[in-house]
C-alpha cells in the first residue's frame, strides 16, 4: 500500500476526524489518500496559520488531537505561530507537514529549510519520517505524546520521494495513556502539612480541566473551605456564586486577589502551567506550596514547594479526599472578594439601566443571555483581559482563552474548531478589529462548512492595549491605530449577515435575537468609542 494510504489509515486509528490544511505541490498523495477517507473530512483552509488554531481549539475540546497540514517552505512557516501557540496553551496536535524528496536535502534547493529543526523547540516533539516502513510508529508516537500530559504539539515531516512507496498496511493499537498516583506516605504527609497550616489558598490551573477532574476538585474544595482562585484558562472551575471562588489572577495591573494570597500560609497549587503567570509575580513572600500535578514542580525561589504529589489529578484529589481532608475554613479580610467584583466590574447587566456601551457591559450582556452549552472564544488584545476579569463562564472549557502565546488572531478560525468539535453548543468569538482582520479569510471556510456562530468584533480603529500603554509610558502613542473596512458590508461580502450596533440597548437586542435563531454565521460589528 502507498505510503500515504497507509499514513491516512494510521489517522483513522487514532480517530481522527478532521485535518486542517492547504494543499501544495509535496503533499499532492497525502491530499489524495485523504479524500479517499470515510471517517475523515479534509478541511481546505485559507491560512496554515488559521489551521493550526482550527486544531488547537478542536483539540481542547473534542478530548481528541487536532490535526493540521501544510506543505514545505511558506507553508510550514504559515503554521508555526498556530503551532506554538497550541504547545504553550498544551493543546495536543499534530501537524503533518510536506517536505522536499531526500535528494534534495543536502544542497541549497527551491523552498528547502530544515523543517524539524525549526519546530523543535516550538513543540514537544519534531521528527521527520526518514524511512517509509517507519511511517506507522512514527505517527503512533506522535499522537501519544501529543496527548500526553502536558499535553502539546508534534509535527511530522514526509518527503516528497516517500510518498508514493509501497509498504505493508499496518496501524499499531492506541493504548491507553499510562497514570500514576502518589504512593500512601506522600497522601498522607499531604493531610498532615495541611492540617499544620492555618490559611490554606488554593491555586487552580488548566491541568484540572485537562485531566477532568472538576468534580473532584468541586469535593476538594467543599472539605477544605479554603479561598479559591484560577487562571485564565481555568475559568469555570467554580461557579460564579460559590462562596469560595475568589476568581482570577495573573494580572499585570489591578491583580486584587493578591493581597489574599499574601495572607496565606500555605498554598496548594493544583494542576497550575506557570507559561500562564510565573511565581514571582504571585508569591512574592516565597510562601510554602503543595504541589498537585501530573508533573514534578520546577522549583524556584518563588515556588518553594514543601510537598508535590505528582499523579493523575482526578485519582489524586480523590485520594486526598478519602484520606480524612482538614476543615480550614478562612476568610481574606478587608472584604476582599466584593473588592474584586468592584474592580474586576463584575456586576450584573440589568436592562432597562442606562449604561456605557463598554466591554464590560457588552460582557454583562453576554453572561445574561449565554447557557452551560455556550462556548465563549476570545481573541487577544486589551479585551482578553476585561474577558478574564469580568466575564464568568457557567463550566469549564466553556471559555477558551490563549494565555500561553497569546497571538492575536485565534478567534475566528478558532471558532470553526469549536463548533466542529461541538456541534451542538453555541459559538461565541470576540475579537478586536487588529485580530480580526489578521485570518478573517477563514470565514470563507466556515460559510462553505456550513457552520453558525457568532463573531463580536470590537471597532475603534486600533490596537487598544498598545495604545494605553504608550500612552501610560510617552504621554502619546504611535503606529497603533488604523482605519477599518466597513465589517457589515465585509461580512456581506461573504454571504454573511453582518449587523452594526452602537450602543447597549442595540447590542442587547441583536445579540439576544441571534442567539435565538442562529442557523449562520452572524458578525456584530460593535462600534466603540475611540
């Protein structure tokens, strides 16, 4: 069989159900041996970099690995940015990327780089097929550690002379991912520091998600009474209104949950990525940590861990919770939490209220008029903040935030990820104008899939964060505003309704309407004040 038919049936058994990709002239029998696939839909995209964000979001959320394809040269460098971004946010993909035939690798030749080398230290791991009998452990390995935790991306190169070889059809059997618990001694030596201690905060991070272990998380914190907070990524974890949630930090400016955490006196830090915020921005006192992650603690001055526990985090703090967890119930003073629902602006949207036409009130509104189901996609620029602030998903993974990278431009091809992924759940993506147009394109992809969601794109003519920032540092800014194409008629232009709202009470109504019949794709262009 075709080393590219074999490649394809390899897919298969690792139950992959889309491949984001562009074709090109190297990958011309992988497109082909594709087509030919029951179980898998090729996706022609418009962008390699949209791509890798379509199977970024796919993969956070299907529980299964994205996958994307591009071929050599432009093609793998247009993927680099989704490619990074999906290792830095632990998103499992792969990437399967076209390559110039062996005998063209040791000169200078047309559109030739090394393409491992330049994704090796973007991904977990980068390997190039360098033998065609090889191609069915080599993308064995690859899904396995995409998938493992930390999860993350691998890429995989095929030249072009391997193609079309023949080798013997063979897919090696997806066995389960291997999990560990801490041993009895360390559970216990974990009951008793936590017994020790007074003034125990909880740090919660995207590893909880991950490994699905909210529910046990939800026990963990109902038996300790302790404060609770989150990171972006792991908004959700508790609901809005649980007496414990202290909400998210990991701000640069406004970080009010901090002065919590210098109260404390032990923190337990469970499944926390330090790519989202470093320790020494958060634990400036060198206060001691219990580590609970499937990985070892990479410890610092900052991040003294006096105990790890180091396992699967849903069999973990079941076994912390079995084992006779302490009450340690306190309170941060100076009535911290409402201090933070003033700061973070987190106040209810009450209709009928005249109010300004904010992100934070376009945020109320969204929170009033969303479900459990809703899938909330944000782009990044100064609104990625307000949406960590200010807006409370009602589940996890229901707000898909990139804190890792944070690359401008995710939300709308990151909207086609999630709406494949969840066919069922309304998709909500906000972006700013500068992300917007940066893969915009990839609404032609999601009209042609037939998809419906609902983009928010945020108008005032520049880059908002850079312009508050040089405006803090120079008393002016300058080269971060713009001028905008008309996004109604742009939307128009791609056979989508695209619907202008200028102030909250417009806003209000369109967004409640299109989330009443929503059977396309809607674009809300909302004009703020510059």
């Amino acid at each position: 069989m075709k080393v590219t038919d074999v490649l394809v049936h390899c897919l298969e058994n690792e139950g992959v159900e889309y491949v984001f990709g562009i074709v090109g002239t190297e990958i011309l029998d992988l497109a082909k041996s594709l087509s030919k696939s029951t179980q898998i839909q090729y996706v022609n995209v418009r962008h390699e970099q949209g791509a890798a964000f379509m199977a970024d979001v796919y993969g956070r959320l299907s529980n299964k690995v994205g996958v994307c394809l591009s071929t050599l040269g432009p093609g793998a460098t247009n993927l680099l940015t989704g490619i990074t971004s999906a290792q830095l946010d632990h998103s499992p993909v792969v990437a399967l990327i076209g390559q110039a035939g062996m005998e063209r690798h040791h000169k200078e030749s047309h559109q030739y780089i090394d393409i491992v080398k330049m994704f090796e230290p973007a991904t977990k791991w980068s390997a190039q097929i360098n033998e065609s009998q090889t191609t069915p452990v080599v993308i064995r390995k690859a899904f396995k550690i995409a998938k493992m935790e930390k999860p993350g991306s691998v890429t995989i190169t095929l030249p072009e002379n391997f193609a079309t070889q023949m080798i013997a059809e063979m897919a090696l059997p997806v066995t389960p991912l291997p999990e560990s618990v801490p041993v009895t001694e360390t559970i216990e030596a974990a009951i008793n520091l936590i017994k020790k201690k007074l003034k125990p905060f909880v740090i919660v991070g995207n590893g909880v998600i991950r490994q699905e272990a909210v529910l046990e998380l939800l026990t963990f914190i109902e038996s300790l009474q302790s404060p609770v907070t989150h990171s972006f990524m792991a908004k959700g974890v508790l609901p809005k209104e649980h007496p414990l949630n202290f909400y998210t930090f990991g701000f640069k400016e406004n970080d009010v949950v901090l002065p919590g955490l210098k109260e404390a006196d032990l923190l337990i830090v469970i499944g926390f990525d330090f790519v989202e915020k470093l320790p020494k921005d958060w634990n400036k006192k060198k206060l001691p940590v219990l580590h609970i992650d499937p990985l070892p603690a990479e410890i610092n001055e900052y991040y003294p861990v006096e105990l790890e526990l180091v396992g699967n985090l849903k069999k973990t703090l079941q076994l912390l919770i079995q084992a006779a967890l302490p009450t340690k119930s306190w309170v941060p003073l100076s009535g911290l939490k409402e201090q933070i629902k003033t700061v973070y602006k987190m106040g209810p949207h009450q209709p009928g209220t005249t109010l300004p036409f904010s992100i934070e009130t376009i945020l109320h509104c969204l929170e009033a008029h969303t479900t459990e189901e809703t899938i909330v996609i944000s782009d990044v620029g100064s609104h990625k903040d307000s949406i960590a602030r200010t807006y409370q998903p009602k589940g996890p993974n229901r707000l898909i935030i990139s804190n890792g990278l944070a690359s401008m431009g995710i939300a709308i091809p990151g909207a086609i990820g999630a709406k494949l992924a969840c066919p069922h759940n309304p998709v909500i993506c906000i972006t700013g104008d500068g992300g917007a147009l940066m893969n915009f394109a990839e609404i032609e992809t999601a009209k042609r899939l037939g998809l419906s969601f609902i983009i928010l794109v945020l108008n005032d003519s520049m880059l908002k964060l850079e312009v508050e920032q040089m405006n803090k540092k120079f008393g002016e800014n300058d080269g971060a505003t713009f001028q905008n194409p008309d996004f109604v008629q742009l939307a128009a232009s791609f056979g989508v309704t695209g619907i202008r709202a200028r102030n909250l009470e417009e806003f209000d109504h369109i967004l409640k309407q299109s989330l009443h019949s929503l059977t396309d794709i809607i674009l809300i262009d909302v004009v703020l004040e510059k």
